[in-house]
C-alpha cells in the first residue's frame, strides 16, 4: 500500500485506534461527533 500511494498516488483511509496503523499516516484527520476537529499532514 505504501508503494501504491508514494508511486502511483492512490490514496488509502483506515478507521482506526492501532498506533501501529497510525504511525504509517502521512496524513491524519481527526472526527468528533462525525465533525473534523484536526487535520494533520506529517513528513
């Protein structure tokens, strides 16, 4: 999946708790109450 997105672009969400998941993010959207309440874009 890592190699679809950096080379080909194709954009990958997950629903999740398990940091190992969300350690791979390069981008984080956080949802409360179905509202965005934080948009993170890491290196």
């Amino acid at each position: 999946m890592e190699h679809l997105n950096r080379e080909h672009g194709v954009t990958f969400l997950f629903s999740t708790h398990d940091m190992l998941v969300i350690g791979k993010a390069r981008r984080r959207v956080h949802l409360r109450d179905g509202q965005v309440v934080d948009d993170e874009r890491l290196a």
